[in-house]
C-alpha cells in the first residue's frame, strides 16, 4: 500500500474532526496509508523521505508550502487560500483547487495539472428537523445571522459591525492578534455573541439555529457558505468575492466526491512516475 503524509498547519487540530477534507482523508485511508503531520507550533522540521506522495493543506508562502518545497518527491497541495503564485508553486506535480474562480487565477499564472476537489461532510451539514416545534418552524431559531471564520484581516469581520446582531465562531488568529482582539471587541459591542471555533457537529446545529449565513471573506468561507447551504439558511456574500458568488448555486459535493478527487490527482501523479 502507498504512502501519503499529509502535511497541514492547524493549532486546534481537534476541531477538524468531521470536516470535509479531514472525512476525505479517512476515505482515503481504504487506499492508502496515511500520516498527518501537523505543523502548529513548529518553527523548525526535518524532511521525512519514507513516503511515496506528499500532500499539503495550505496557501502558496505558508508554513505548509515551505515544509513541501523540501519534497523532491511526488507532491500535491489542497489550496487552502488564494495567495499570489510563486515560482515554487509550479513544482507542485498536482493542485487540488475549490472553485472555478481559483482555477481560472491559477491556469492564467501558468499552473497545470489542476483537479477540482472540494466537499463537506453533509452526514453532519443538513438541514435538521424540529419536531419538538410543530406550531412554529422557526421556534429553534435563536440567531438572526451567523459569521464562521477566524477573526482575521481577511474576513473582514469589520462588515458585520453595522449588521443584526448574531453569533460569530472562531479562533484569534495567531498572526494577527491585535487585529483579532480588536474584531472581537467591537463585534461585542454591537450585541454579538462570540463563540470559539466548536467541534463539527456543533457548529452544525449553530447554523441550524440561526437565519442567515453572513460571508465577509476577501478570500476564504468556502467551506462555511457550502456548509450553510446544506443546513438550508440564506446564505449573503459580499459583491467583491466571485469565488463565493459562485458556490450559492453550485453542487454541494460530498466527502465522498472530494475523496475520490484527492485519490483521482494522487493516482495520477504516481502513475506518471512509474510510467
């Protein structure tokens, strides 16, 4: 069976159980071996050479890439992000992209060999049903709007200053901390209720309590606008981001479609080294 290290950058790595590119990966395991290596917290690594592919979650320039510009061997990258395209970034022998916009930026700086591969667990995202609300479907709803993303300068989280008043989830961002506190400052002053990132399954019963999904993101949310989709709220998404634009009537793919994508690029790329 070959072998797969995963290499992903995370400081609450628990919090990813249940999430879509983390159930694609346990999907995964029926095919291959495979090792997650964290990168939180770590400022220095050594190579690890005993792999037959090399798989990265992470933006061009971030801690991840670095630690994949070691790899001499096959390697591919889930773009977490969309950063400017460094020259390292074409010697990625494979790029999992999210959206036809990121697909679109990136052919245009010259990549190649690019697979769409995206999804989320729709076994924990859905829309639930209250039977203990017959009289008023909306009787669960505690929430006006909802924001789900780190408190960082890309999600602007600023937008939702003059919005109704909601609950927002995530983490301060690390790198960001002054920026971050102040987000949550001010999102408390306006009546919101802040909310450190929650495990999967809770996070989907907080959409569920909520009306209307409120994406801010410059670049990021993703995964939150295919998550509130699935758990059927309205979903708003700012005028300057196309990539989210275009997820409110896409397909809502499954872990089970992102599996087979990740497996598809992989195989691909092993073949071509054996050929």
């Amino acid at each position: 069976m070959k072998k797969i290290l995963f290499t992903y950058d995370h400081p609450r790595p628990e919090s990813l159980k249940g999430d879509g590119l983390w159930c694609a990966l346990d999907l995964l395991e029926k095919d291959f071996e495979i090792t997650r290596l964290n990168l939180s917290g770590k400022d220095k690594w050594e190579f690890d050479p005993n792999f037959d592919f090399y798989l990265g979650w992470g933006g061009f320039d971030s801690k991840v890439d670095k630690y994949m510009q070691s790899v001499t061997d096959k390697k591919g990258l889930c773009l977490a992000a969309q950063m400017p395209v460094n020259e390292t970034a074409k010697n990625y022998d494979v790029i999992f992209y999210e959206t036809e916009e990121i697909r679109k930026w990136l052919e245009v700086s010259g990549l190649k060999n690019l697979v769409h591969a995206f999804g989320i667990n729709t076994d924990i995202f859905y829309e639930r049903s209250y039977d203990n609300f017959p009289e008023d479907e909306n009787a669960h709803k505690i929430w006006d709007t909802i924001s789900v993303g780190s408190f960082s300068p890309w999600h602007r989280q600023d937008l939702l200053y003059d919005r109704e008043p909601g609950i927002a989830v995530g983490r301060v961002d690390s790198d960001n901390i002054q920026q971050s506190f102040n987000y949550v400052a001010n999102l408390l002053l306006k009546g919101w209720t802040i909310s450190n990132e929650v495990p999967q399954e809770k996070l989907a019963q907080l959409y569920n309590m909520s009306r209307k999904f409120i994406a801010t993101a410059d670049f990021g949310q993703e995964r939150a606008v295919l998550e509130a989709r699935a758990c059927g709220i309205e979903v708003e998404v700012p005028a300057d981001n196309p990539k989210l634009k275009e997820l409110l009537t896409s397909l809502i793919w499954d872990v089970k479609y992102y599996s087979n994508a990740l497996k598809g690029g992989i195989l691909k790329c092993l073949s071509e080294e054996n050929a």
